[in-house]
C-alpha cells in the first residue's frame, strides 16, 4: 500500500454495536485496499468503542475511530468528511454489505470521469440478498446526469450507493450548528446541493452490495419519515429543495408546488413562523407566494404532505 489513502470509508454509528462486524468484514474482504474506515461514535452506549478497538487491532487499513456525544447521523457524516485523508468519499452505513471489488470497481470508475466536466462522482446498485435489484436500474449505463433528473424525470427510486470527491463535498454551504442536536436530518439536504452546484453524477447499473434489513431493529426510519418528531430536518429538506431548483419550476410544477407546500407545513410543525420561513427562501416571487399560501397550509396543517 502506498502512503497516499485514496479513498475514506466514512460510518457514522449509534448502538450498532451487533452490525460493525458486517461492515468491517466486507472492508477486509475488498480487493482494493487502499482506503481508510472512519468510525464516528455517536454517543453510543453499547460496546462499540470496545468493537472497534479490537477491529483496530486486527485490521490490515487505517481506521479512525472519533467518539462524539449523540448529535446524529447527518452531523456525524460531516464530521467524517473532516477528518478524511482521501480523495475519495464513500458512506457506509454501520450495517452495511458488500461486493469483494465493489471499492476497486467504484475506484476504476472514478478515475474515468472527464476532468473538463463537473462530476460529484459515481453511483452504483444494490441489491437484496436474493439477488433481486432494490428499486429501478438506470435507464442506460453509464448516464451522467443530475440527480433531480434521476428520480423526477426518469423516476428511479430504490437505495443507491457510490462513491464521491471530498472536494465538492467541501464546497457545500453546511453550518454544522444549525444542524447539531436536530435529529434526523435527510441526506437529500446536501445532495441537493450538488445539483445547484452544477455537478452531476455518473449512474452505472453495476452491482456494488447489499440492501440489509435487519430484523433485530423493529423500528424502520423508513416507516416514520414523514413523522412530527422530523419536521425540523423535513423542512430543511424542502427549503434546500426550492432554492435549488428554481428554475425546475416551469418543467416540474406539479413536483415544485408539492414540495413548496410541504416546507410551509412541516416548518409550522416545527414552530417556524412565517417571517422565519421566509427568511429561508430566496426569490420575490416564490416568497409572495409563500405569503398567500401560508394562512391555507395552517389550516390543513394536520395533513401530512409527502414528496414524490
């Protein structure tokens, strides 16, 4: 292994003690391995710090481990990417598996992105352990485009997973403080970003891993997304949604309206006034818009708005 790390494996974990071992036995089996696992803890109080050191101990790649009170998932991610030494970003879920040449294949392919062009990087396929595809393949492979285009225009949907430059993430306009301590948080609200900022993805129906449901964890994220106790992390959501694809409104109106509306919801759930949601949008026209609209969505604001 050369000196250069090339790629930083980036895990944020709370009391997932019982699944690390998954992770770390994929990483181990990878035939490319030049990369480093970055732990970050997030106020774990089971025997992960335990865990970990004895995978420090075994292992053949650098692993940081970084120890944080809980402050979730969203805020750790960022965390990691601050103390990544690659050029290369991927985020693995603390339960996580995958293909032997998975790191190898995503490593190949990001080499082969045009420099001249403005790439966030590569994404791949998962499947379940049947073999079967979760979600839609992309309509071809590879297909550079921009991720708003991936699920609205050519509505793929299903887990997805890749590989990404630590320079564009660094060029994301992330307070951490404004996200620290605020739950879940959706990771749409940096992706998002990398669309206004001009940079698209390169989408390969390759198979990289494995989309694991395990059954000792009873309670999904998946059944509570749209649940009151995330309307803060929802609303960012939609916030970051609107001031990124402006001028998606004229292609998209019905798509734009309905998150336009859930902002203006889940923000009065969260207690935002309207002065504050305001505050959160840029464009006359979109905030006389949010005026008129904004006595209606209170009204309603029991009902639940999804975004699809």
């Amino acid at each position: 292994m050369t000196d250069k790390i090339e790629i930083s494996i980036i895990t944020p974990s709370y009391n997932r003690a019982h699944t690390l071992e998954r992770v770390f036995n994929s990483l181990k089996s990878q035939t490319f391995q030049n990369f480093e696992w970055i732990v970050i803890d997030d106020g774990s109080t089971d025997e992960t710090r335990e865990i970990v050191k004895d995978f420090i101990e075994k292992a053949s790649f650098p692993i940081q481990y970084y120890k944080q009170e809980n402050k979730h998932k969203f805020y750790s991610i960022f965390i990691g990417i601050k103390l990544a030494k690659g050029e290369y970003i991927s985020l693995m879920d603390s339960d996580d598996k995958f293909l032997p040449d998975a790191l190898g294949k995503l490593y190949n392919q990001m080499k082969q992105l045009p420099k001249n062009k403005k790439f966030y990087g590569v994404t791949g396929l998962l499947q379940y352990e049947d073999g079967t595809i979760v979600g839609e393949k992309f309509p071809q492979s590879p297909l550079d485009s921009f991720i708003f285009e991936m699920r609205y225009k050519y509505k793929v949907r299903g887990d997805k997973w890749g590989m990404g430059f630590k320079n564009v993430y660094n060029e994301l306009q992330i307070n951490l403080e404004d996200y620290e301590n605020k739950g879940f948080i959706p990771e749409s609200v940096y992706q998002y970003q990398f669309d206004a900022l001009g940079y698209k993805t390169r989408f390969v129906n390759e198979v990289y891993g494995f989309y694991v449901n395990d059954t000792a964890d009873a309670v999904s994220l998946g059944n509570n997304f749209y649940s009151e106790k995330n309307s803060f992390g929802l609303t960012e959501n939609y916030k970051v949604f609107i001031n990124s694809y402006k001028n998606r409104f004229l292609s998209y109106p019905k798509t734009y309206f309905k998150n336009f509306t859930a902002y203006l919801l889940f923000g009065i759930k969260d207690g935002r006034n309207l002065s504050e949601l305001l505050k959160g949008i840029s464009g006359t026209g979109l905030k006389i818009g949010m005026v008129l609209l904004y006595p209606l969505v209170k009204i309603f604001k029991n009902y639940m708005v999804k975004n699809n």
